[in-house]
C-alpha cells in the first residue's frame, strides 16, 4: 500500500492545523465515497468492477491476444484522457514482447505524422481509434490518415478487421463500426477521458502490450476499497486533497510531481491531465508539474531551491529494489572511487534523500512510498490520484469532472478550418 510522509523543515502546517482541516474534510470524503448525484455522469470509476470486471477483462484479453498474434504494430489513436494512462503503463512497463505500440491522433504535427507512418512501414499493424466525443480533431484526422494506410495496404475486409473503435453507444463512432464491419468496444458514457484508466480505453492498449491488467485492476480495486473505508483520519487520499488544499491556500500556486525513476516519465503526463482539467477553473488550482531526477536537478533544481517559493514538491519514491547495477573501478584515475562497490539503487536513494532534505529547508515535500514500479501499484496510483482529485476539487469548491476551459481555442480553431 502507498504511505505518504510529509517532510518540511519549516514545519508550514502543525500536526493540529492538519488535524482540524482533515476533520472538516470528513464531509468531501463521506461525498466521494457515497458518490454525487450531480455527477452521476462521471462516476463510473469509482466503482472499479462497474467497468473493469470479469466479464470486460476476458473481452479485452480476447481481443488482444488476436492483434498480438497478426500484427507487429499496434497503433493508439487518441488524445489526453484517451491516451495517457495507457501510454503511462506501457512506456513504463511493456518488456516489447508484443507489437510495437505506435501513438497517433495526439498531434496535429506533419511531421510527427509522417514519422508516425513510417514506423509502420513494412509491418501488419491494427489501430484502436479511442474517442469520446468523436469531434476530436487529433483522432478524427489520424483515423482517417490511418483508415486510407489499412486500405492501400489490405483487402477491404481485411483491412476492416484491423480497425477497432473505443467510441460510446449511439456516437457516430459507433455507427462507422456498424456500416464499416469494424469492432466497436464501448467508451463508458459515465466516465470522462481522464478517469479511464480502468476501462477499455486503458485496459485495451496496455493488453496489447502484454501488460498484467489482471494485476493492474487488482491494485486499483484493493486501492478503492482502502479509500472507501477506515476512518477518515486513515484516508490517504484525503490526507494529500487536505494538504494540498492547504499549501494552495499558504501560496504555492505549483505542485511539483517529481520521482528518481524515469519510468514515471509518460505518468507524469497523465497525472498533469488530471489535475489540470480537473481543478483549473474558475479562476482556482494548483498547477500541476512534474521534474524527472537526478537529471532535472541540473536544470529546475536552481529554481526549486534558489528561486521564486512558487511550489510544492510531490515525490513518488520506489521501494522495491527491482534492478541492480555495481559501479565496479577499472583503475583509471578519474576521482570516482567513492562509487567502488556501490549499487546504482543505493546511489539513487542517496540523491533523492539529499534532494529532500536539500528542498524541505525551501519548501513543503511530500513523499509517496510506492512498494514497487509493477502493474499492481500502477493501478494503485491510478485509483488513489483520481480519488483524491475528487475530494481536492470539491475542497477547492469546483467541478473535477467538467473542463469547460478547452472549449474556448476550439471555437476559434474550427472557425479557422471552416467546420
Ligand atoms: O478528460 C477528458 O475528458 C479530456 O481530456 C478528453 O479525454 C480529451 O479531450 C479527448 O476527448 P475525446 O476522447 O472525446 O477525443
């Protein structure tokens, strides 16, 4: 299970401050736990098995195993909550058995579209267009790029047959499945992008990838039942929304997600998603970054230690010591045998202990001890962050579940293509 320690020198708020503020968040919890009649239409997570049961988990083993026996390439067309938990798992734990998972309908790059086909040059490939409101401009061009590349490529049937549709029931999605003979697995219509993780829109790519979503599902359902019981003064997640809340109110416009294992990379994305169209609006919110160290240390640790007090600092510190590498002397006189004998793991401890203590005299850290990078604590991750972001929205008195905010550019994009 995740623990999470907080660790400020300054000591900005007391244990009885905490304390008080947990108690007054009791009811944001009792709401979250119970779920809200005004988001009926968002809360299909918070059930875990609603949309990642057994039934649903044998339909995407069904379909993955298929696509990793005919083809040598996957590609996951979509954008933001339509593709980030599965790149975030994949890109951290794929071991490439599978085929190659190509990413599209998140840009609107010539370039990185003409590089994205020629990773498919001379190889089968499927694509899963995922999208829930199929108006998306990102996926919608991709799929239609990659529709024409399957149809230059195979036979109309077979080409149809490599096409799968993550779209809701009664979309136009849907009907293009129906009229074209291509699979269509629903997109949860009570569930919004970002909240998907546990559903065919994760669940689906990261199979394909060989991804344990067995242990994945495990993780985020053990997780929901520690988030829906206890007392509230054991409540992780309301433990962080309350912190959180509280350093915003002290200030810090920023919180800081930052961890030593590059794994998290393509997490991060997914985790900025989340925050950021969840809780920035109305003028309100924290804005959420991230920092990969050791190497970052060379570039925002000035500013972290040294400039503006803009942030907090979230770390996700992995326990397990999963891969071993010894610094061995080869004799050359290069002023680095204080390494001699010493593990890459151990190193790395050392220079996340001293990152945080060297930013706790700045600024408030929290530490989030993740037992292990696997499939299980992903989905851990997963439940917790989304659960918490729940209860911090609704402490910071908005809507986590809206994002009126991206419509504003949109307006003025499809003016500008004539839609
Ligand atoms: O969290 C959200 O709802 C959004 O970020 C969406 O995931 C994103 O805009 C993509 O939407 P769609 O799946 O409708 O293309």
């Amino acid at each position: 299970m995740l623990k999470l320690s907080i660790r400020d020198q300054r000591a900005l708020v007391g244990e009885a401050e905490l304390t008080a503020a947990i108690r007054d968040g009791v009811p944001a919890l009792q709401l979250a736990q119970a779920g809200e009649e005004r988001y009926a239409d968002s809360q299909g997570w918070l059930n875990v098995d609603e949309w990642a049961g057994e039934e649903i988990l044998a339909n995407i083993e069904r379909i993955a195993s298929h696509i990793r026996e005919t083809c040598d390439a996957f590609v996951l067309i979509g954008v933001g909550g339509s593709n980030n938990a599965a790149r975030a798992v994949i890109e951290a734990l794929a071991d490439g058995s599978g085929p190659e998972i190509v990413y599209a309908g998140n840009t609107l790059s010539a370039n990185a579209m003409n590089r994205m086909l020629k990773k498919l040059e001379g190889k089968h490939f499927a694509i899963d267009c995922i999208a829930k409101n199929f108006e998306t401009l990102e996926p919608g061009a991709s799929f239609r790029v990659l529709r024409r590349e399957l149809a230059a490529r195979y036979s109309p049937e077979e080409a149809a047959s490599r096409i799968i549709c993550t779209g809701t029931y009664g979309s136009s999605l849907e009907e293009l499945c129906k009229t074209e003979g291509y699979t269509f697995v629903p997109f949860p219509t009570n569930v919004g992008g970002r909240y998907t993780a546990m559903t065919y829109v994760g669940l689906l790519p990261m199979a394909v990838a060989g991804i344990d979503i067995r242990a994945l599902v495990r993780g985020a359902s053990d997780m929901e039942t520690a988030l829906h019981t206890g007392a509230p003064e054991d409540n992780l997640a309301l433990r962080y929304a309350v912190l959180r809340n509280l350093y915003y109110q002290r200030g810090y416009k920023l919180e800081l997600l930052a961890s030593f294992e590059p794994q998290f990379r393509w997490f991060y994305k997914w985790w900025v998603q989340l925050f950021a169209e969840s809780e920035g609006k109305d003028g309100k919110g924290l804005f959420p970054v991230t920092a990969e160290f050791s190497e970052e240390l060379h570039a925002v640790g000035q500013y972290i230690q040294d400039g503006a007090p803009l942030m907090f600092e979230t770390f996700l510190d992995v326990e397990a010591r999963q891969d071993s590498l010894v610094v061995m002397p080869d004799g050359k006189a290069d002023y680095f045998d204080y390494l001699n004998g010493k593990d890459f793991y151990d190193i790395n401890k050392a220079a996340f202990s001293a990152t945080v203590t060297a930013h706790s005299e700045k600024l408030p850290c929290l530490i989030f001890d993740v037992p292990a990078l696997d499939a299980y604590n992903f989905g851990q991750l997963f439940y917790f962050f989304q659960f918490a972001c729940y209860i911090s929205g609704s402490l910071l008195g908005i809507d986590p579940f809206n994002q009126p905010g991206v419509e504003a550019y949109k307006g003025w994009m499809f003016k500008a293509l004539g839609k």
